[in-house]
C-alpha cells in the first residue's frame, strides 16, 4: 500500500511516487519509467508522464547521493537527501579525482587550484550553453578535454576526459544536474546544466545532521518497521551515522516478525488493514526491491535466483507483497516471466495480463543490465 503497488493505493501523478518511495533508483532510466508505470493508477500512462515530471515541470531532479548512486527525488526532498547523503560523496569523489590527476599528471604540482578553474569553466559554459554533454563540454576548455587514466596497469584500465570526472563531482555538491538523455526513455547519454539554471535555484543548504534524522524519518514512514541495519545499507551511512538518525523522540524500539530488533515511528501503530490481491513487474533496481538489506521476509530463498552477485536486483514478478519470480524482454520484444512459486491460477493469469501490457509500452527500450549483472533466472530466460 505505501510503496503504491496495490491496486487501491495506485498513484495518480509520478511525484506521487517518487514521494512514497522517498527515492528511485535511477543509475538505469528504465527503472525510474517501468517502476512508475506498475504504481501509477493510469494503466496506459506512457514515458511521457514522466518525462513531465523530469524534463518540463522540473518537479523531480535526479541526485547522486545514497551509496554514490543515482536517484530521482522529489524537490522538497532533494536538500534532505543531498545534505544527508550527496556532500558525503562529494567529498570522497573530489578526493579520487584529485588522486586520479596526480597518477595521469593532470593539474601541475597546484591540482586542487587547477581543478577549481576548470570547475570554473565548466559552470560557466553550461550557464552560456545551457544544456551539454560531457563530450560537448569537454570541448569548451583545454582542462576540461585533458585525458585521464583510471587504475592504470589493471586489465580494466580505462582512460576518459576530465569533463566526466568534473561533472561527477560537482553533480554530488549540488552545483550540476543531469538533464534530458540523448536519444529515448531508455538512454543513459544525459546532458547536463547548471543547477540553478534547471531548478530556478540552488538547493537550499541543511545541516547535516537534521538532515540525517529527516532522512531516516521519511524512509521509516515508507520502509518500516525495519532493522537500523536496513536503514544504514539504504542510505550508505556509517553506524555513527544510523545511530545519531534514529535518536529522535519520533523513533521507537520495537521487535520484528522475526524476533529481532528494530525500529518503527513512534505514531505508525496501525496496519494497513485488508488489501486486495495484486500483481507487479517491477524492473531492476526497483525502490522496493532495493529498500531493505534483510530481505527475507519478501523474498524467502530465491535471493540467488533474482539478485546479481553483488546484490543487485533483476526485474521481479511480485504477488501480493512477496516476490514470486523474475521477468525479462527477449529480443523479439516479448515479455517472458518465470515463477518460483505457485501463486494460483487467477494470479498467474494476472501476471499474464502485465506481461502482455507492459510489451508494446517498452518500445525499442532495452533492459540489458546497467550497473549490475544478470540474475540467473533472468540469464535462463533469455536462453
């Protein structure tokens, strides 16, 4: 009911969504749009609606924050989130790059003093161009277009423009922002401006540690009763971090289901009451999914069969608040499924229904992985 996905709490309008679920996963565009369609009360809403959202009314921005990944926030989230989270890994990103010029040579013996201009000339030419690639702004500026080389001697060497590295950076202080992609829904080639360009103003500034306990009380609202635990894997924070969070009057102890401890808003005493039976295709990397660390209670034992080795979701079959199995798009363009479990005739068949729905609504979108690997159910689907 609160991550929207029953068929009563569906949502009418994408920041609906992006508020219930506190943050969605972003590093692929293809969970930010599938995810939004499963929960939105529009059935035959299309990439548009979130496009809307993203790119014309501006009303969700995409952040780099919890555990240096990509997020699309709510804007009345967005300074919680990049206080309690993104200047972190601003601070951690600076750091590499600046490790990153002194291997390549980059920047003279004066590198923090280099990297601030051509900081500098990045801001200024996306405030006079507007929108731009990093190929586009590495073109703006020699220091912008010098080349670096990153785990030199590895056999996974890479070698790319400043301009990336820079955006990165400046993207977790708050200062870019990662704009329209190139091509369709599904790209993963943005462009970027400046912040304030594209927001109609710089974040607003937050302590810290307010912004820590305002964080931890929004994902409680959405993801609790949980373990601390949960909450410090989700947010990427140390236990000092957690800790300090949850010592709010507004958080209590409390005993999870599997007689653990936990944590619970000292006002959420009511349960949700009676929910129909519902079907969900949520795609990979999706909010729910990847809402929690102790998985067990949603997921039971086929956490080898969905997830990647490095705790990765693939795109799941869920019913009735438990995932039941894993989907995928083949190269026809059909949307296969393969169950787990029994769920029951009248619930396979509307499983079949999404499948068939959710098909001509992809397009040309693909669903190859993108900052994770296959599943093994998911790799056999596609055999």
């Amino acid at each position: 009911m609160r991550h929207r996905l029953a068929v009563g709490a569906r949502a009418a309008c994408v920041e609906e969504i992006a508020a219930s679920v506190v943050a969605i996963h972003s590093t692929d565009p293809v969970s930010v749009v599938v995810g939004s369609w499963a929960r939105l009360a529009d059935r035959g809403a299309v990439a548009g609606e979130i496009e809307r959202a993203l790119y014309e009314e501006r009303t969700l921005l995409r952040l780099l924050a919890m555990r240096r990944t990509m997020f699309v926030v709510d804007r009345d989230v967005a300074p919680v989130v990049h206080a309690a989270c993104s200047l972190t890994v601003s601070a951690r990103e600076r750091a590499k790059l600046l490790k990153f010029m002194e291997e390549s040579d980059v920047g003279g013996v004066r590198r923090s003093a280099w990297l601030a201009k051509a900081e500098a000339a990045a801001l200024e030419a996306l405030h006079l161009g507007g929108e731009l690639t990093a190929t586009e702004l590495a073109a703006c500026d020699p220091r912008l277009g010098a080349e670096l080389v990153l785990s030199r001697g590895k056999k996974y060497e890479g070698r790319v423009k400043l301009a990336s590295r820079v955006l990165l950076v400046l993207s977790a202080e708050g200062r870019v922002v990662r704009t329209r992609p190139r091509g369709g829904w599904a790209s993963t080639q943005f462009r970027w401006a400046a912040f304030d360009d594209w927001a109609g103003a710089a974040l607003e500034e937050l302590d810290a540690v307010e912004a820590e306990r305002s964080l931890a009380l929004l994902w409680l609202r959405a993801y609790g009763p949980a373990s601390p635990e949960d909450l410090r894997w989700w947010a990427g924070w140390t236990l000092g971090q957690t800790r300090r969070a949850l010592s709010s009057e507004a958080v209590v102890a409390c005993t999870l289901e599997d007689g653990s401890d936990g944590v619970v808003l000292a006002d959420d005493v009511s349960s949700v009451g009676e929910v129909d039976p519902w079907v969900a295709l949520l795609p990979a990397l999706d909010p729910t999914p990847m809402g929690w660390k102790r998985r067990d209670w949603y997921l039971g034992a086929h956490a080898e069969r969905v997830f990647d080795v490095n705790g990765n979701v693939a795109p799941t079959v869920w019913c009735d608040g438990r995932i039941c199995g894993a989907w995928t798009r083949r190269a026809d363009g059909e949307v296969a499924f393969a169950l787990l479990e029994d769920i029951g005739a009248e619930a396979h068949a509307a499983v079949e229904a999404e499948a068939a729905a959710l098909s001509p609504r992809l397009g040309d979108a693909t669903l190859a992985p993108r900052a994770r690997g296959y599943a093994p159910l998911e790799r056999k689907l596609l055999e």
